[in-house]
C-alpha cells in the first residue's frame, strides 16, 4: 500500500515537474524572438511587423536614425 502511494505522488510530481518547465521554456522562447525596438539609418526603409501590425518605416534621412520602439503595443501604436 505505501508503495502504490509512493509511485503516485512521484508521477503527479513528475507532471508537475513537466508542466513548469515546458512553461518556462514558452515564455523563454516568446522573449527571445519579441523585439524590443528598431532603428532605421538614414535613407532606409525597414519592414517592422510587431503586435499584429505590419508598417515600412521610412527615414529619408532628416536624422541619422530613427528609433522605433516595440516593446509595448502601446509603443507601437504610438509610433505608427
């Protein structure tokens, strides 16, 4: 009998053991690709598609870069 329990409590263990490490590596994996801003040198057009909208930022060269940030929705829509 306190086998049986045992080998319960180690696999409900182990699921809980999986279940936070798969997460983790989730929210590692989203960090790692979301951008936090762009620059844009002077006479440059970059292709930025960040929070569902996709624009071209263009600088036609009035300042040496543009900074873009990204790192919010609100950022972005702010920019654009």
């Amino acid at each position: 009998m306190g086998e049986e329990i045992n080998n319960k409590m180690t696999k409900k263990a182990g699921g809980i053991i999986f279940f936070l490490v798969a997460a983790m590596l989730t929210a590692v994996g989203a960090a790692v690709f979301a951008a936090q801003s762009y620059k844009v040198d002077a006479g440059n057009t970059t292709a930025i598609n960040e929070w569902g909208i996709c624009r071209r930022v263009t600088n036609a060269g009035g300042y040496p870069s543009v900074f873009v940030p990204t790192n919010t929705s609100a950022e972005w829509t702010t920019f654009i």
